[in-house]
C-alpha cells in the first residue's frame, strides 16, 4: 500500500505514510487506486480515438 501512495503522490514519503492512522492510510490508497484506474480509462479512450 505505502508503495502506491508514494508512487501516485509524491509529497507523501513512506515515513510520512508510517505515522498516518491506518484508517487515513486505506482512504488514500483507495483514492490512489481510483485515480489510477481513471487514468487507465483516459488513456484506453485516447488510444481508441486515435485509431
């Protein structure tokens, strides 16, 4: 989980991931996971309309 909040914000580092309640730590990664997919669903949309 650290690893896909670090990789999709930056200004997060895994020690300051580390001192954040896992509760927090869950919302972010959902919404890291969530911004990853939409950025999959723009860049699939883009291909297919370049075609």
């Amino acid at each position: 989980m650290r690893a896909v909040i670090c990789k999709t914000f930056p200004g997060y580092t895994f020690e300051t991931v580390d001192r954040l309640p896992l509760e927090r730590v869950i919302e972010i990664y959902t919404s890291a996971e969530w911004l990853a997919e939409e950025e999959k669903k723009m860049i699939d949309k883009a291909a297919r309309r370049s075609r």
